[in-house]
C-alpha cells in the first residue's frame, strides 16, 4: 500500500554533500539546473533514486557526460540513474510552471502575473516540485544558489544563506548568489524574486555577530511591517538570554505573502510568512492578532535551532522541531506578555482544537507511527500536545536542569538529524534521569482521564488522594497503557487559604511547602498527606501539569472557593471552567442549580472586587466553547449546546445585573486609546466581553452601544468586537456596518478576510445563505488559502450551531466545494475537511446526513492524496 511507516525507516543509500542550483526565472515557465555532488554509503546496494514531481526533464548528464536513455527511468516520481559512483556530480536541467501552481507547494506565483511575485514552499515535500532530489530530512547538503532573471520585473532576488556575489547579465538581466555554510535538509530551501520592499535593522549578537535583518512586503504592505521587526529582534535575544542560541548568518530575511498554505515558515535565512502573521498596524489589526504576529515570528526565529541547526530524522519525527518550538514560543509570549494569560489561551487551544482530534477518528500520536500524506499530519496533536510532552519534560527537570539538558541535546546533535530519543536521551543524561517513560506519551494517541478521589482521615488528620488513569481507545490502538502523568497539586482550606504539604515517605526536607509535584505512573495510584488540620479541598493539575481531562467530584461549592481564592491566575481560571461546565448540566438536565449559582455568585463577586486584572476577569467570564461542552456529550445536538451556552451567559449577565454592566461598560469605553500596552488590551478585552453580556439580556440596548462603538472605535480590536456583535445578533445596524466596512477596506486583504469571517456568525436560520451569496462575491477565490478559511473554515469550525444543519445542507456545501479546492490545492482542502471531525457523535439526524456527505465525497475518484486520506479516515 501507499502507507509510510516509521518501522521502516532506513538511512539513505546516497547522499548529496553539495549541490550547485540555478534558476533563470521566469512567471510562467522557470528552468532550474541542478548539480549534485553525490555520496554513497558503502554499505548499500540501492541505485541512485531521486524524487521528483511535475518536472520536465531537459537534459540529465553523470560526470560531464549526458546520460543515455537506458541509464534512468522514471516512474512513480522517482527517477532512478545507473553509473553513479560515490563522488559523482550528476546535473540536471527541469523546467517548471509557476504561475499555473495552484497547489502553492515547490515555485509558485503569489498575487497577479502583473505585480505578484515568485517563492517557494518546501516543507514537507515541496523541493520535489523544483529538482531531482532525495527529497527527504535526513539528507543534509551545502546550498549554493544563483538566481537569474529580467531586472525590472524581479530587482530583487533572495534565497537562503549569505550574499555572494550580483551583477548585470545581457538582455536587461541580473543575477545574485547565496552560500549558505550550513548544511541543511531540502525542506528548508527557499527563494523568492520581485518587486518587494524592505525595511531593516542591524542586530548585534551577544558574542557580537553582526546581522543584518530585513523585513520584506509588497509596497503596499511595507508600512505594517515594524511591529514584526520589533518581535523580531525581542525574539533574538530572547533565545540568546534563556537558551543561550545565537543566530548564525551575516542575514536574516523575512518575507510576507497573501499566497501560503501555512502560518509561516522557517527557511535557513529566508523565513516566509503567510501576510496574516507578518503584518499589523492598529487600524487593521486586533490585539489578538498582534499577539499572533509575535508569536509567529518568534516561533519561526526559534526554529533557527530547533529545526535547523537540528533538524528531524524523518516526517515521524516531526514534533521533535515542533512541539519544541510551540513550546519555546509559548514560553517567550509568557515572557513577553502575562504569564497565566498566555496558559489560559493554550489550554483553551488545546481543548477546542487538540482534544476533539484526539477523541476522533483523525487521532494519531504526537509520533505517528504511519501516514499516506505527510501534509495532514501539521495537527494540533503533533504542535499542541507535542508542545504540552515537553512542558511536562521541563516541569520534571526544573528550569535550571531543563538549560542544562538543551545545552546537550543541541550540542550533541547539532548539524545532524535527530530523533525523540535523542532529544529525552540528551535531557536526561545532563540531569542523570531517566526520561524514556516518557516516550509512551509519544506514541499513545488519546486523552488520558485522570480521576481523583480524596478521603480525609479526621483522627489521623491526614488526607489520602487516590489517582487512576484510563485512556479510551483510539483508531488502531484498542489497548493503552499508564503514562506518567505529573500531577502539581496544592490544598486549601475552607477559609481559602493554602496548607502546609507533608508527604507520607517523604525526607523531611521536602516537606512544609504548600505546592509540590506527584508523578501517577501506574494504573492508580494513593498518595498520603499528613499533619492535614482539616478536610481540604485540593487543587489539582496546576498550571495544567499534564494534557489529560481530570474528573474528580468536587462540590459546586469546593469548585467556587477554588474561583475566589487560588492565588494562580490560571487554576482560578480553571476551576471556574469545570464549575461553567456543571452549570451547564444543570441547565441541560434542569433538575438542580446548585452549579449555576454557584458560578454565578462567585463570578458576580469577583466582577465587584477591584485587584482582579481585567483580562483575567473577562477570561474568568468566558464559559467553555461549544466545541468543548459538546466534548463532554455523548450524543451531540450543536443547536442545543449553542441555546444553553448562551442560557448560561443570560444567567451570568441577570446575576451580575444590568446597572452593574452598563456602568463597568461606560467606564471601560472612556479609554479610546488604541495603544498596545497589556493595559489598554485588558480594557478592550474585558470591554467586549462586557458588552457580549449585556447582548444577552437586552439585545436591543447593546445593538445601540454597539453601533456607536463601531462608529468610534479607534482600533480594530474595538471595531471588529462591535460588528462581532451586531452580526451575532443579526441586529438591523449590521448591514450598514458591514457595508462601510467593506468599503473602508476593500484593498486591505487581511481585513477583508474578517469582513468575510465576521458574517459566517449570523444565527444558524440565517448563516448558510450569506455563505453562500459571499461565495459570490467578487472578492472571494477559492485560490487564496486565507480567504478560503475565512469564509467556510470559520463558518464550519466556529459556527456549529450554523453548520450543522439538521437537514444536512451545511454539509453537502462544504463536501462540494472540498471537491472544487481539492482540485486546485489539496493541502487546504484536506484542512478544511477536517471541520467534519466530531460527526460520529452527532444525534440521528444529523449523524446520517453528515455520513451521507461524507461517503459521497469519499466516492469521488479524483480526490487528492491528502483529501482522500482524511475523508477515507473520517469514514471509520
Ligand atoms: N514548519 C512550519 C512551522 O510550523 C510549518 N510549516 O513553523
Ligand atoms: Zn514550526
């Protein structure tokens, strides 16, 4: 079968020490030359075998000779040569379609054949797209590249590595070279060639490396560059503080386009970022999304070393780069910003994005052990949870051991491609732990449930905290096994007061602190705390020490004092989600309120008490999504979860009541400022949940403020929460709102893009025909990746209520336009199809008409690689 499997893997039989590459570039028609200098491993057998996809061969020469027909054959795009010997040079010449590559994957064209420009995409497999190549990252080669072309449609030509060397050609060309002195996999090539414009910076190494950065956009976009050159240059010296990394090429160029199928990527000294991660001023951007941009940019920066300068063995490996890149990023958006914020909106992430997959026919481990496409596997699993295994990692290690162990593990394998084990393997040896327990969590897919019962002993005065674990089943993996799983844990008191921790076993040195770490690494598991003054209530998981779904039968009132008093921002958070979360059963099952007031009083007296931080306090006011409430379901009705989600908020809003709100909304919006400063994002961020509340229990009130919010705004944060709202409450102001929006922005792509998303969170009786005239629009492609996902991937992820229909027609929409993009770009469209994860739960009705759509499009013969393989996965 066409199944790739880990199990398999072998070291490659040749490899390329160097490679000489040319491009005389051009929009429709490109000629790349390629020269290998080969290396054989004296131990294999195996032919020389190149990858190769749409390429068309112009010449093929071994040594200096051309190569006679019954040299090489292709087929199944691999070409495979006869003759070559260890230190062969083997040249070829291609030629390739850029501006006809819809698939934005290998050259391509990004904006109009008139003003667009050239670049490239590689990873995973886009090289193949370019050149002959063992296309795969384990092959580390030295990259000289020369770029040709005509000087007044492309002036500027970059790839990766350091300048050496431009001229003047005949015929109004020119030419540039790039060497790049380290050796690197071929996924992390890239070039790019136009009419761009830069800004820079000079940037000084702690050691006192000089380089230059650049920052590059199309002319209209220049102008929104300067936040993410500011995140850059934080991000430098952030990695040079915290992990001792400094960047190591005389350049650093990063390149925004409209044109990408992915955030970002990290290419040796040419990073590429999609426009949406790059650029943001105020008037277009919201705080979220300057937050997105400087993660971005950091993440990307930080793969420099986690990813480049140790780069993964083979595609298994891939959360080796990126979940310790989420992880870095995480840590530095932490530092950057408020630490328990930045774990909140993670936490959320992973429940709303990386919990469904787990629980669904799409599970795979963070380390999958086998894939048909290696695109479909760039998940919240191998990102999120991959980030969540070395949270865990470093909780064990402690700061300092944590250093200690990536000091080694980059050392130790720098310049080489690695695996997990390196990875445990080097982080252990520094701290002379054992780590490899924890590679089970790599290759065991599924949420484990942590189930906690505790028992107080009046007369002994002790507590006793008995632990279990269980991790359902997941598609090819029946059975699991116990994982270690870190609980962090403290105790309170009834007075909300944290209690001195004495463990039975313990040295006594360990003992008197009021938080500490217990590991459960068996199927359960009791653990005795003494000299214990009363019956407490623990808080458990803190900090969200380990990615499971923790069941334990609090109390409403024990979750409420848990609300009010933790001293951590994000397990106050916390405890009021699971308390959100009972309250929501009670509304459901309509037999008891105990939760509901129990949350709502809590929430109504912190929303009075003033040392509460604004943006924690309209976090503390967000109940979980529909997307994780519906988790918590056996049989899924979206239309029901999405009433009694918003019965939640009526009762919060009448509990905390109308003067209340309106008098914290009047003063929250006698801040207009549109600065960025962590508090003027609180006032905007609680502002608008403020007004969301208010939406609930008097539409018609909020619907004016909101217009006149709309109408004054001096940011998009505030502009966009304002239509946000009209929207949602299809209010009769909406229309006029959207219309001057569009006209405002109408060249503006980005903000366009939330023109389109905003309108796909009208009520669900109302949502499927504005999709559907919006598909109209003159300013909808089905070839741009972020519009795409602005209309239906934000309709179908973030809208349930408005997708699934119990008709179906939400589904048969999405199943034939899957159809029309897989055509034109199968990675997004295998992205997108993943929005039908979840199906199997839903109630009869729609359950048969989502499976009808499904295996219809499961029948088309014509489906890409990458959507046939999510849609055959989906199937069972
Ligand atoms: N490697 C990219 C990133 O996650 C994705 N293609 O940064
Ligand atoms: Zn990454």
């Amino acid at each position: 079968s066409s199944l790739i499997r880990l199990s398999d893997y072998r070291a490659p039989a040749w490899r390329v020490g160097k490679i000489e590459l040319a491009f005389d570039l051009g929009i429709d028609a490109t000629e790349v030359t390629s020269r290998l200098h080969l290396q054989r491993d004296p131990t294999q057998e195996e032919s020389l075998r190149l990858d190769g996809e749409g390429l068309e061969l112009l010449s093929i020469s071994l040594d200096g000779h051309a190569l006679s027909d019954d040299a090489w054959r292709y087929a199944d795009n691999v070409l495979e040569v006869d003759g070559a010997r260890d230190g062969s040079v083997l040249e070829t010449r291609v030629r390739v379609q850029p501006a006809a590559n819809t698939a934005l994957e290998g050259l391509y064209l990004s904006g109009s054949r008139e003003a667009g420009f050239l670049l490239t995409q590689c990873e995973a497999e886009g090289f193949r797209h370019i050149t002959f190549f063992p296309d795969r990252p384990d092959v580390l080669t030295s990259y000289t590249v020369t770029l040709r072309a005509d000087r007044e449609r492309f002036p500027v030509l970059l790839a990766g590595g350091n300048p050496d060397g431009s001229g003047e050609l005949e015929g109004g060309r020119h030419w540039a070279r790039f060497v790049d002195p380290h050796p690197k996999p071929s996924y992390l090539f890239a070039l790019v060639a136009g009419r761009l414009q830069k800004i820079t910076h000079d940037y000084t190494t702690h050691s006192g490396r000089k380089v230059q950065l650049l920052i590059w956009a199309e002319p209209d976009a220049i102008g929104q560059c300067g936040y993410a050159m500011d995140a850059l240059v934080r991000s430098m010296r952030w990695d040079e503080d915290t992990y001792g990394r400094e960047y190591d090429l005389d350049v650093f160029h990063v390149v925004a386009t409209h044109d990408f199928n992915m955030g970002a990527m990290e290419n040796k000294g040419l990073n590429i970022f999609n426009a949406k991660y790059l650029l943001a001023d105020p008037d277009s951007s919201t705080d979220d999304e300057y937050r997105a941009v400087e993660a971005v940019v950091a993440h990307e920066y930080f793969h420099n070393w986690s990813g480049n300068r140790v780069t993964c063995r083979d595609w298994f490996q891939l959360s080796l780069k990126e979940g310790l890149t989420v992880f870095r990023e995480q840590q530095f958006s932490a530092d950057m910003n408020s630490a328990p914020l930045k774990r909140i909106e993670d936490v959320a992430l992973l429940r709303r994005a990386q919990f469904p997959e787990d629980a669904g026919p799409l599970a795979h481990p963070v380390r999958p052990a086998q894939y048909s496409e290696i695109n479909n596997f760039y998940t919240a699993t191998v990102y999120e949870k991959g980030s969540e295994l070395v949270r865990m990692v470093a909780g064990h290690l402690g700061r300092e051991g944590f250093r200690r162990g990536m000091d080694l593990y980059f050392s130790r394998n720098d310049g080489r491609a690695a695996t997990l084990e390196d990875f445990l393997g080097a982080l252990g040896e520094a701290n002379h732990i054992d780590l490899m327990p924890y590679l089970a969590w790599y290759a065991q897919a599924g949420t484990p449930r942590l189930t906690a019962r505790g028992h107080y002993d009046a007369a002994h005065r002790s507590f006793t905290l008995t632990l279990s674990q269980h991790t359902p089943p997941t598609p090819h993996q029946p059975t699991k096994q116990p994982l270690p799983i870190p609980v962090k844990l403290a105790l309170f008191d009834r007075e909300g007061r944290m209690m001195p921790l004495h463990v039975a076993g313990d040295g006594a040195e360990a003992s008197g602190g009021t938080e500490r770490v217990i590991v459960l690494d068996r199927a359960e598991q009791s653990f005795v705390f003494q000299q214990v003054a009363s019956a407490p209530v623990p808080s458990l998981l803190r900090g969200f020490s380990a990615p499971v779904i923790l069941e334990c039968d609090y109390s409403p009132e024990e979750l409420a004092l848990l609300l009010r008093h933790d001293v951590d921002g994000f397990n106050r958070w916390e405890a009021g989600q699971q308390l959100a979360a009972r309250a929501f059963d009670n509304l459901r099952d309509g037999n008891a309120t105990q939760a509901l007031d129990a949350w709502c009083d809590a929430l109504a007296a912190l929303f009075g008490a003033t040392a509460i931080d604004d943006a924690l306090l309209a976090d503390l006011l967000t109940p979980p999504s529909e997307i994780e409430l519906a988790e918590r379901e056996r049989v899924v009705d979206p239309s029901h979860v999405h009433a009694l989600r918003l019965k939640l908020q009526e009762h919060l809003a009448l509990r905390i009541g109308r003067e209340t709100l309106q008098q914290r909304y009047d003063a929250l919006a006698e801040h207009t400022s549109a600065q960025l400063d962590a508090l003027s994002q609180a006032h905007r961020r609680l502002k608008r949940r403020v007004l969301d509340l208010m939406a609930s229990i008097d539409p018609w009130h909020a619907h004016t403020l909101a217009t006149l919010q709309y109408d004054n705004a001096p940011s998009m944060t505030d502009r966009l929460a304002a239509l946000a709202v009209l929207v949602r409450g299809n209010a009769a102001q909406a229309h006029a709102a959207l219309l001057h929006f569009r006209e405002r922005y109408a060249d503006n792509p980005l903000a366009m893009d939330k023109w389109f998303s905003v309108q796909t969170q009208l009520p669900a009786d109302a949502v499927i025909e504005r999709v559907q005239s919006l598909e109209q629009d003159a300013a909808f492609t089905l070839k741009n990746p972020n519009r795409v996902n602005a209309l239906f991937g934000a309709w179908a992820r973030g809208n349930p209520d408005g997708f699934h229909r119990p008709d179906g027609t939400g589904y048969q929409l999405l199943a034939t336009r899957l159809q029309q993009l897989d055509a034109l770009n199968p990675q997004v469209a295998a992205r997108l199809a993943t929005a039908f994860n979840g199906w199997q739960r839903l109630e009869p009705t729609r359950h048969a008409a989502a499976r009808a759509a499904i295996d219809a499009l499961a029948a088309q013969t014509q489906l890409s690689r990458n959507l046939g393989e999510i849609v055959r996965s989906m199937q069972h």
